[in-house]
C-alpha cells in the first residue's frame, strides 16, 4: 500500500507494527521541514502513541515552544513530534489550537483506540473503508485497493452525484464500502464498532457589522500573516502565479516577507490558445513585483495524457483544470518542493460570479425581476450557445431568479439539469439509484443545520462552497495534481483565520453588482497593477470547446459508444450521440458535460471494471 504512494512520498518510508499487532502502519514522506528528522511512523517516547502524518503544522514552533515550558523535550526539529506531543499532553481537544493542513492517523496504544483526523478545509485527503473486523485507510484510494479487504462495486447514487456535479463528494466515493472522511472531520475505532465521523469545525453562519476601515485593515492583517506562516520550510519555497487577484496577493506578500523580490520565484502557464494562456498577465504582475518568473508553455496531447491523468485521481473526476494544473505541476516540482497558490480566496472573500448572482438576486425588486425574467427568455432564444458569453450567463442568471435559494444555487452549479440528466439516465440506473439523490443531498446542505441560520443568500452560497466546492473538487484537484509530482501546495487564504474573517464579513464589502471581492481590491489595491483588480475571472481553463470537437472527438466517440461502456447499464447510447452532435455541430455547448462523461468513460474502461 505505502509503495503506491511513493509520489505523494519520495524522501523516506517507513512502517509501524503495534505490541499487540492490531495496528499495521506504513508510511511515504516528502520532507519539507527538518529533512534529516520526523521520520515517520513516529512513536512517542514515553507512552504507546503512534503517528502517521500529511501534512503541515503552522503554527508548531509556537506550540513547540509551550510544551517546552510545560517540560516536553523533544528530539527533532520538525512539526510531527509537536503534534504527538500536542496529542499526548491534550487528546483531540488539541485540533482546535492547531493551524494548517493535515490529514493523520493516530493509534493510542494506552486505550486501544484509532484515530483519523482531516483539517478544517480538507486541503489533505483521508480514505477509509471498514471490512468485517477492520478497517483499512490511505491517503489515495490507489493504496487503499490494494488491500483485498478493501473492495466493492460501484456505487450507483455515487455515480448520480458524479453526473449531477462533476465530482463525488465526501463521504462517498464511487466504491460502495469505501469512504472518504469529511473535512474537519474526526473519526475513532475502538475494539467495538466506530463511531460515525465526528465534525470538530464549521465555517461561519453569520456576519458582523464592522467600519470598512476597520475590515481593510483587518484583512491585510490575516492574510499577511498567513502568508508568513505558509513560508516556513527547509526546502526551496515558490508561486503558482496567473496573473488573477488572489494568486498576485500571495506572492506580493511574499516579497515583503522575504525581504527580497528577487528571491522569490514564481511560475506561470498558457495554452498557445490566447483565450487560455494567462502567461501575459502574470508576467505583468511578476515584472511589477520584481520577482524571478518562469513562464511554461503546456503543449499537451490531451488524448495521451487522459488514462494518466485520470488514473491518478482513482475514481471519476470532472475538473477539467486538473489537467493543466497536473502539467504545471511536473515542471514546477523540477525547481522548488513547495509552492504558494491563491486556493480559497473565491470562497472566503465572495469572488465567484455566481456569488453575485446570490447577492443580486436578494436585492433585485419583484418588479424587476419580472422584467429580467422575461428578458431572459427572449435572450435565451438568440445568445449564442457558448456558456461563457455574456448573452447566455443572464439568460441563466434571469431563469432562476423565481427559484428558492438552495434551487437558485444549485442551478448554478450543476452539471447536468434533472430534464437533462433523466433524458441521459437509462432505467436500470434509475431505478437502483435515485436520480435527484444528488440534488436532494446539495439542496440540502444549502438549507439544513446551521446553514439555516446564515445572515444571506450570498453568506449561505459561500459557506456551501467552503463545505463541499472546494474540499471535494478544487481541493482534490489541487493535492492530486501536485502530489503526483511531489510537489507541496500551500495557500494562504486557506488559512482558517482568513476564511472565517471573509465569510463574517457583511456582503456589501464583498460583492457590488459590477465585482466580487470587493474588500480585496481596497486591502491591496495599492500593491499591484490596476488590472489585476479589474480584468474578469478566467480560471485556470482549456480550450475545451475546441478539443472536443478536433483532437478528442475520436476519442471521445470511441469511449462513449463503446459497447463495454454501454453495458455498463448507466447511461442510454442516443443520448449520449446527441449529446456529441450537438456540440460538434454548435446546437449547444457542453464541454464540461462531455469533458466529464468521457473522463467516467475513460475510468470505465481502465479501472472501472477490474
């Protein structure tokens, strides 16, 4: 199992058997911090207590330093013997003084126990699956299946969670029996049965009224220090840098905290596609900073690299960005172990269009809304099929405008529409599986528990996003696609003080009806090139649209209707050829729909049936 790991874990391995043989442990590590020490499994020298650790501890020298004074010695210079001790000293009371980005395995050999814990956004992953009288866990599903006991067939209402949002989330997976643990999630065994995953945070379901002055400063302040926090390493630290806000942030605060522009070094990458190579802006913002930049071209044949890709992220994955990220990944990690991204400020700071869509749509009047609703209806017969014109993004915003909230939401992020996804689904699939079952479950999460409680649309559509948007799908993206290579990724506004600040902050330092992040602008404005600030959200894109009708179209046809797949039960073949015609002939865009069916396709034929 650790041997599959190995990418995750090029530096060291290493293996842990308990005293009484209930407990087996094997380990892969890139070190980062203290690279001649923390060998891992780490056991505690006083006590039977055991670690396997992913991750970073931010704050461990801080941490390191109290339990000194509480007379802990330690042996090492790194985070891991902090965080044992930290475990020892305090049980899991100990999560919340914790600050950064783990997933861990403990075993208590005083109470016979073992622990599984995930961070606060899940930024690191944590696999699980419980087979008669144990239970088997893994960074990767690819290490988890190697165990015989960790088996199972596929899970149809995980499949209609796949078609309905592109990615399976949390704690499903497309195995039945097998179980991803939730982020800021803890979970226990013991010698009866375990108990169910345990939430021990949860983002914030309210705001509060502060001076805009006061929040500027308040801002500037968290993410200064997150950035400072996410710097320390005993290996060479770099940027992912697009050229976007929040990337341009990181790194500018990063010359400031390194005291040098020189020494900080950046990386950027395009397609030779102009609508997708965000190289230009990045170079804008690296020449603005002074920084050492390298920009990458990503020449891919998309068709070769698809199997790769897709076996790399174990079961079904939708994000078509992974696969640039992926490549830029392989040639960053050839020049630096960690690198700094802008991962989470969308969610914490509002900067998603849909968000101020949420936010306008609260505010518009009825009467506007009628006349918006029916604009849209007469837009909807003449924009153009691309999703990304601004002609077809209001007919969908004035559609939805009479739907409650989670409705409203979900219209925004949902792959396939419930028409569309019964018209693809055929019987069988149907009546093994609910197909609003992915619905339900994200309609749910809109309005259930605290969520209930949020102060707007607009709060309530942030925090769904921080609860499964980013730990199920950009996360996953992001750890996969630069853990292949061994590559770390850090990011600073994934820090828990950032995200719970942006969240509480009330919507109109957030959102306007012409931007999102408006607070960022004002906290940073003044750091980088207007532009940054006033460009339109791009993403990190492939020219998608294109592949799907040219290079992958051979492909794309020969997975899709290939009898095998077809036998799969899942999906009806005359839906799927429409679904292709339409495209090639530019009756409708659906490259993210296709891009996701082909990767299930391409799934299918290479793990799916083995």
């Amino acid at each position: 199992m650790a041997d599959r790991l190995a990418h995750r874990g090029p530096d060291q391995s290493g293996r842990f058997i308990s005293a009484d043989g209930r407990c087996a442990i094997g380990f892969r590590r890139l070190s980062v911090i203290d690279p001649d020490g923390s060998r891992q499994p780490m056991t505690h020298r006083d006590v039977p207590v055991t670690i396997a650790f992913n991750g970073e501890i931010y704050n461990f020298r801080a941490l390191r330093d109290e339990l000194q004074r509480q007379g802990e010695h330690f042996a090492t210079a790194g985070d891991t013997e902090v965080l044992l001790a930290m475990y020892v000293r305090h049980g899991l009371s100990m999560l919340d003084r914790l600050e950064g980005m783990f997933a861990f395995a403990i075993h208590d050999g005083r109470e016979g126990c073992l622990h599984l814990v995930r961070d606060r956004l899940g930024v690191k992953p944590l696999w699980y699956a419980i087979a008669g009288d144990r239970v088997v866990f893994a960074s990767e599903a690819k290490a988890l299946r190697v165990h015989p006991a960790a088996g199972g067939a596929v899970d149809p209402t995980s499949l209609i969670h796949y078609l309905t949002l592109g990615y399976i989330p949390a704690p499903r997976s497309i195995w039945q029996g097998i179980h991803k643990l939730p982020s800021a999630a803890h979970l226990t065994f013991r010698a009866v049965a375990p108990a169910q995953p345990q939430r021990w945070w949860s983002p914030p379901a309210t705001t509060a009224q502060v001076p805009e002055e006061q929040a500027v400063e308040a801002v500037r302040e968290a993410v200064r220090a997150a950035v400072a926090r996410r710097l320390v390493a005993d290996v060479p630290v770099g940027a992912l840098l697009s050229g976007g806000i929040d990337s341009s942030i990181v790194v500018s605060l990063m010359c400031d905290a390194l005291g040098d522009p020189a020494a900080v070094r950046t990386f950027s990458a395009g397609f030779t596609e102009q609508r997708f190579d965000e190289r230009p802006f990045a170079r804008e913002v690296a020449e603005h900073l002074g920084t050492t930049h390298t920009e990458l071209l990503i020449e891919s044949d998309a068709a070769a690299a698809l199997d790769t890709l897709v076996a790399q992220y174990d079961e079904p994955f939708g994000d078509s960005s992974a696969l640039p990220l992926w490549l830029l990944s392989r040639e960053v990690r050839k020049r630096v172990t960690v690198a700094l991204v802008g991962d989470g400020g969308d969610e914490a700071f509002a900067g998603y269009d849909r968000h101020r869509a949420m936010w306008l749509a609260e505010h518009i009047s009825p009467l506007k809304a009628m006349v918006m609703t029916a604009g849209g209806m007469l837009v909807d017969s003449f924009a153009p099929r691309d999703e990304k014109s601004p002609w077809r993004r209001f007919a969908r915003f004035a559609a939805a405008l009479d739907a409650p909230p989670a409705l409203r939401y979900e219209t925004y992020r949902t792959l396939f529409s419930a028409a569309a996804l019964d018209d693809l689904l055929t019987d069988d699939l149907a009546g093994a599986a609910d197909p609003t079952a992915g619905r339900r479950w994200f309609e749910g999460l809109f309005v259930n528990g605290d969520a209930a409680d949020c102060d707007s649309d607009l709060l309530a559509a942030q925090r769904h996003d921080v609860l499964t948007y980013l730990p199920d799908d950009l996360l996953v993206k992001a750890d996969i696609a630069s853990m292949a290579w061994g590559l770390e990724l850090r990011s600073p506004f994934l820090d828990h003080h950032v995200i719970e600040l942006g969240l509480s902050l009330p919507d109109d330092l957030k959102v306007d009806r012409r931007r999102g992040k408006r607070i960022l602008a004002r906290a940073f404005g003044d750091r980088l090139p207007a532009g940054v600030f006033q460009r339109p959200k791009a993403g990190f894109g492939v020219p998608l649209d294109t592949w799907l009708a040219g290079p992958l179209l051979g492909l794309l046809r020969q997975t899709l209707l290939d009898q095998s797949f077809i036998d799969a039960g899942w999906l009806k073949r005359t839906s799927l050829e429409r679904l292709i015609d339409q495209h090639v002939r530019g009756k409708a865009d659906h490259r993210h729909r296709l891009w996701a069916l082909l990767c299930l396709g391409r799934w299918w034929a290479t793990q799916g049936r083995t």
